[in-house]
C-alpha cells in the first residue's frame, strides 16, 4: 500500500513538472508568434 502512495506521489510530481513546463512552453511560443509579427 505504501509502494502505491508512493506511485501516485511520483505521478503528481511528474504532472507537476510538466504542467510547469507546458505553461512556460506556451508563453515561449506566444513570445515567438507575437516576434514573427
């Protein structure tokens, strides 16, 4: 039970990151299509 929590602690860390990754990501892209103009 405990190897479980565990999992599911390391996935919300993981959809954590990537969250974090995607919005930075997102306003990268913004800022190059807004340049392109």
């Amino acid at each position: 039970m405990r190897r479980f929590v565990a999992v599911r602690d390391d996935v919300r860390r993981f959809i954590c990151y990537h969250a974090r990754a995607a919005s930075l990501h997102r306003r990268f892209a913004l800022s190059l299509i807004v340049d392109e103009r």
